[in-house]
C-alpha cells in the first residue's frame, strides 16, 4: 500500500452530517514519526476476538489514537495508520455510478465521523456488512489508506470522510446463525478485491498479548524477532526510524532508506581543485529489496559523498545490505537519485553477514535495524537463472533469446527507452552503425565495421541506465535479438511485467570475462600497430543557403529507421521544441552537464562552491526532414521526428537572443518559437550536428536559409 492519494471533494457530497462531532478543518500538530515501534500490537477496547497483529501492521499501519490519525489522514498520510472504533446506521447503497453507501464511525471520547465508501468495491463490502446482524455496532480497525477528509453540510463547519476506490479494514461480524466471524477487507481500483472471514481463533487471542520487551542485541546473537519475517521493501519503524519504501520515494524530499547492494559500488577519489584544496571522495552505488519481497521496479541510485575516502561504504559487495538515513533525493535523467552531500549530515550502516555489520563514523546501529539487515542477507538478491545459450556477438542470430558478456560503450539516458550500446570485440555482418561510438571510447581514428550492438531497455530494465557506464564488463541475460526496418540486428531486454534486473556487473578477474579482455587487448594491439592517420570527414558540398531540396533518401528518416551516421548536415524543419518555455539552464564546464537553473553546484564533479557553472540557453529541437514537414501544426502529430540539442550559440541562434536578452524580454523569444513551429514548412532550417555523449545528436551548426 503506498501513500493514500489525496482527492477533492465538493461540499455537495452526500454525507449525513447530523452525528459529526469532528470539527472541520482537521488539526495535525503532531510531528516525527507516527507512532514509536512497528511491532506494537492492539486489542480492540469492545471485544477481546478482534485484535491486530504484528503481520497485519504493515497492511493496515500502525494503531494510534483517534485524534492522530484524523490528523494523518487529513495530511494525505492515511496509509501509514490505522484506528480502532465501531461502524453503525449503514445505509442503503446507492444505484448510480460510482456505488457507495454511508455510515457513522464511532470513534475515542465520543467522537463520531460521517463515512462514505465509494468506488468499484463498494457493492460488495455493503454485501458482506449485511451479514452483521448483531444489535451493536461493528467493531473495526479502520486505515486511513485511500481516506480524504472532506467538509460537511453543517454550521458550524464538521469534517467527514470519504473513501474513493481504496479501503482497507479488520472487523468482527456477528451472522444470523450467532456466529461470529472476522473480517479482512482490502479494495483497490489497481487490483481485484480482497476478502477474507473466518472464525476467530486461539492464536488471534494469543497474539493480542503483550510482546516482550526486546533484549539488547550483540554480534554474537542471531538478530532475529520471534516469529516474525519483516516485509524487507516495507520495513516501517525501526528503533524510533521510518524507514520509506524504495518504491515510495520522491523527488526534493529527505528520506531513511534500506535494501540490498546491486554491483560494487564505484569510486570516485578527491583530486585537486584548480582554484585550490581537494575535491570530496565519492561512492555510487545502487539498492533495491530483496528478490522474495521485490514488487516492481523500485531501484535507487545514489551518491555518497564525504571529505575523506575513509567515511564511506567502500567496502560493500553485490548481496550486501545497505541503509541510509537522511539521504536527499533529486531528479537526474527524469528518475528518482539519491544524494549524501558532504556538508549535510547523512548515515549509513551496512551488513555482509549475520555477525558482520558496520555503521558510518560515530553513528550507532539499533537491535532492531540490524535484525532487518540481517535478514536482508538472508533473503537477499539472488543470481538470476537463465535457460539460454552464452554467446559472442559474432554467434547472433535473428528471432532468438541469449545471454551475452560484453563491455558498455556508450549509455544512452534520452527517451522512454533508453538505449545501451555495448561490444565483446568480435563482428558481426549485420551489425552496423554505431562504430564511431567504439572509436570514441577508446581514442583511436577508426575501427573496424559491425562491432557496436545496440540494447533497448524496456520496462523495469530501463532504469539500468542510471546504473551502468561506459567501460564497465557486464552480464547480460535474456535479450532477445531481432532485425529493424533496415534488416540490422538490434537487442531488447525486458518487457513491461519485467520483475528483477537481467544485468550483473562482472569484475576483470572473474573468468567468464578473460576471453573478453583478451580479445580487447589484441584488438588495441592491432590499432596502435597500424598506425593509421588520423583523417577528418571531407567537408560535404553545401547548396546555397537560399536552397533547399528533396533528398533521395530523406537522412532523418533514415536515422529514425536505425542508421546512426556520426555526422548530420541535412536540411530539416522543426515541429515542435522541448521544453515549452523556460530555456535558461546551468552548464558544467568540467563535467560538460546540464543542470537546472536552480543549482548552485555540480554532484557529479563535486564542484560545492560552482564555480564552473556558467548560465546558457538549452532547448531540444524535434525535427524531421523537409520533404516530410507539414504546413501546419496540426499535420506535425502524426510524423516521427529526431530530437537534437541545442546549447549555447546554437540555442541562442535558433531563439534569436542572446541569455542576456532572453532574461529581459523572454516573450519576444516565444513569440518567434510559435511563429516558426505552427507552420513548420514555412520556416526550414539547415543543421550539422555530430554524436555526442550518450548517444544523442548535439548541433553544431545552425542557419536559416536567406
């Protein structure tokens, strides 16, 4: 269950207001974490058979008063807690769409709370209450998952409450027979409904007695909670910590986090500033929980950052446990990424085995965070099985599945699907493209045909791309190989129902990767005995500027079909431009990265004071070729287009402004953008552009035909 969605509702909902007690709005003043401990488990106050147990906790959230959780609920933080009370006046359910019935929840001190249930569930949770037939309320423990406090019609103002398409509770139903039987009830719009009744039994009442207090924990004990196996991708409070599912977390929020190491992290050592002192050390690496308890795609890169190497988990392997506290997560390539900056106060605490655990520098580890590590390990990512053949890229063939051991050469972050272009050093004839990415990556004036694989990463694989860079030996299971329009072989890996990543990071030792390296090695011999000169591409024969003509086989469509030339001089026109507005950027000049205006310093390079962030123009341009280019706008939806990147000169060409200009009058700019894409045809333009890093296209050249 994640965290409820808020939604509005108009003070004409139907919602009998005549009980309400609660005075609207609903005050929260509460602060920190919600309740103190996970494993406290509640008895109902009316009846001894309707307890909550430790398991149910995390599904239902922690008990806590009355007043707390109309607080949590009102903040949109319903799912977190849950309350005990007595559910009565049921009403009739409705015949329209949605479905939804009333009634009242009695709750602490004479509180009384108008609830409606509305949504796909409702028909049958109205079904089951009818059951109840016992002359006294129903007792319940109610969540506040799915719950949204809404104004009701009185005077003075009162709260209600309404459940739109999500609900989850326990209650106690006594039958026309005089049985009784508990109820579990949970309804999503996501997913079918979920209802359970069975008769109360011995070990319910077992478990409504008090827990134990926990005794302090030592290396030489087994962490463990008698028991009971916590949900590793939702850990809840440990020791006084909540901890954020990695599925949950959001951008430009602080968070406490765990979960289980993927590869061996990478190092960056300080070095030298130019303007004087030293750089901080770094360390990213990437967690995600354990395979049994992993629902989705919930991977979290991040970068630790310290003044001295020594400070951080350097030492962490693939299967390791990991958490952190007080993390910041920013946005970088559109995904979630954590940050541990240097000057801000952040702790970690890592765990290799049940009687081997490490903490950050004067941070503490509590019993019961390391009983979670501990159990992390135990249940932690396991290597993936794979039924298919290990082949060399030189083995490809075309409708088949493999697993492959190559290097990353290039990792392409633009688009829904990222791309992810690697090589083993062996060819193949129908592979072809992408070799000047292979020339780029290792410094030499040219190489060999059909060298260079492209990957497409769909689904859960594509968050790979945050994860994986350039020189890095890695295994890569189940990829499916086919042909593109242009008859090459391109790869796929993963789907939209992918659960778990296909890649692991190798290191140069292992032995699956030395045929690898030795025919990387041989392949630099041969370069560097060659001895070829360099050559620069002949310079290609310009029309004039005033002329544009129809090419016989359009360049972009080309591109667009699968051919990567490592130069475009084409004329094209622009459809559209992304973003709409607001082209004012920060630009590393020693990292060479975009960042948002808002930043005053670069995490990559970890330049804290920003000197080297100056102010550009950056826009991308979506083009297509001229022969295609429509004469108004509402032609452009229905071509596929090619994005380049403007930056600087380029971007300021194409604006006609410079960033000072754009700054005082960022009208004039729009007015032209609008002009030139609403008719597209109208207005060409002729672009040289080159591949740059990450694959995409960066122009170099921009003019206007006169």
């Amino acid at each position: 269950m994640g965290r409820a969605r808020r939604r509005r509702t108009s003070a004409a909902d139907p919602i009998e207001a005549e009980r309400s007690t609660v005075a609207f709005p609903v005050a929260d003043t509460s602060t920190g974490p919600p309740f103190p401990s996970a494993r406290t488990v509640c008895v109902h106050p009316r009846t001894p058979l309707l307890a909550l147990c430790e398991s149910e906790v995390d599904m239902l959230g922690a008990p806590v008063p009355w007043s707390r959780w109309l607080g949590r609920v009102s903040r949109g933080r319903g799912a977190a807690v849950c309350t005990h009370g007595t559910l009565s006046d049921v009403s009739g359910l409705s015949q329209g769409e949605p479905r939804s019935f009333q009634c009242v929840l009695d709750g602490a001190e004479d509180a009384a709370l108008p609830v409606t249930f509305r949504g796909p569930y409702a028909a049958a949770l109205h079904e089951v209450w009818r059951r109840h037939t016992h002359d006294a309320p129903m007792p319940v423990f109610l969540s506040g998952f799915g719950g949204d406090v809404v104004r009701v019609r009185s005077s003075p103002p009162r709260a209600g409450l309404v459940f739109s398409e999500r609900v989850a509770l326990k209650a106690l139903l006594h039958t026309d027979a005089e049985e009784e039987l508990l109820l579990w009830f949970e309804g999503d719009r996501s997913r079918p409904t979920t209802l359970v009744m069975q008769p109360p039994k011995e070990a319910d009442e077992q478990a409504a007695q008090p827990l134990s207090q926990t005794s302090t924990l030592s290396d030489a004990s087994l962490p463990s909670w008698p028991g009971h196996v916590l949900d590793l991708a939702r850990p809840g409070t440990l020791d006084g910590t909540t901890y954020t599912p990695l599925a949950d977390v959001e951008v430009h929020s602080t968070v406490h986090v765990m979960g289980v190491v993927m590869d061996k992290p990478v190092v960056h050592l300080p070095r030298a500033r130019a303007h004087g002192g030293m750089t901080d050390a770094m360390v990213r690496l990437a967690i995600q929980p354990p395979k049994p308890w992993d629902g989705g795609a919930s991977l979290l890169v991040m970068n630790l950052f310290a003044r001295h190497l020594d400070r951080l988990p350097t030492h962490v392997v693939r299967g390791d446990a990991l958490l952190v506290r007080q993390l910041q997560i920013q946005a970088y390539q559109g995904k979630a990424h954590g940050v541990g900056p240097a000057f801000q106060p952040y702790a970690w605490a890592a765990c290799h085995a049940p009687h081997h655990c490490t903490a950050s520098p004067g941070n503490e580890l509590g019993a019961e965070e390391r009983a979670a590590l501990v159990q992390m390990v135990q249940h932690g990512t396991s290597a993936a099985v794979s039924t298919h053949p290990l082949v060399t890229l030189d083995a490809l063939q075309p409708n088949t599945y493999v697993d492959m051991i190559v290097e990353v050469v290039r990792v392409k972050h633009f688009g829904a699907v990222p791309d992810l272009f690697v090589a083993d050093y062996t060819t193949h004839p129908l592979i072809q493209g992408h070799d000047a990415l292979l020339a780029k990556h290792h410094a030499r004036p040219d190489v060999p045909d059909h060298m260079v694989f492209q990957i497409g990463l769909w689904g859960q694989q594509a968050g790979l791309s945050t994860r994986l860079q350039p020189r890095q030996l890695i295994r890569i299971n189940n990829v499916r190989i086919k042909t593109n329009a242009l008859g090459m072989l391109q790869g796929s890996l993963g789907t939209s129902t992918d659960r778990g990543y296909n890649v692991a990071v190798l290191s140069e030792r292992d032995p699956l990767v030395q045929p690898l390296c030795t025919r990387r090695a041989e392949w630099l011999d041969a370069c560097t005995s060659a001895k070829r000169p360099r050559l620069s591409p002949p310079s290609p024969v310009r029309p004039p500027r005033f002329e544009l003509w129809e090419a016989e086989e359009p360049l972009i469509r080309s591109i667009l079909d699968g051919y990567s030339p490592a130069v475009l001089d084409t004329p094209c026109c622009v459809l559209r431009v992304s973003p709409e507005h607001d082209w004012l950027r920060a630009y590393c000049s020693t990292c060479h990265r975009i960042l948002p205006q808002a930043h005053a310093f670069c995490t990559t390079c970890a330049d804290e004071d920003g000197h080297a962030l100056v102010r550009v123009l950056h826009l991308v341009l979506h083009v297509c070729d001229a022969s295609d280019a429509p004469a108004s706008r509402r032609g452009a939806e229905y071509i596929d287009t090619l994005p380049l990147v403007a930056t600087g000169h380029v971007a300021a060409a194409y604006l006609g402004c410079s960033v000072q200009e754009y700054e005082s009058d960022r009208s004039a700019s729009h007015d032209r953008i609008l002009e030139r894409t609403t008719r597209p045809a109208a207005h060409p333009v002729h672009v040289r552009a080159s591949l740059q890093d990450h694959d995409t296209y960066i122009i170099d050249e921009l003019h206007f035909p006169t």
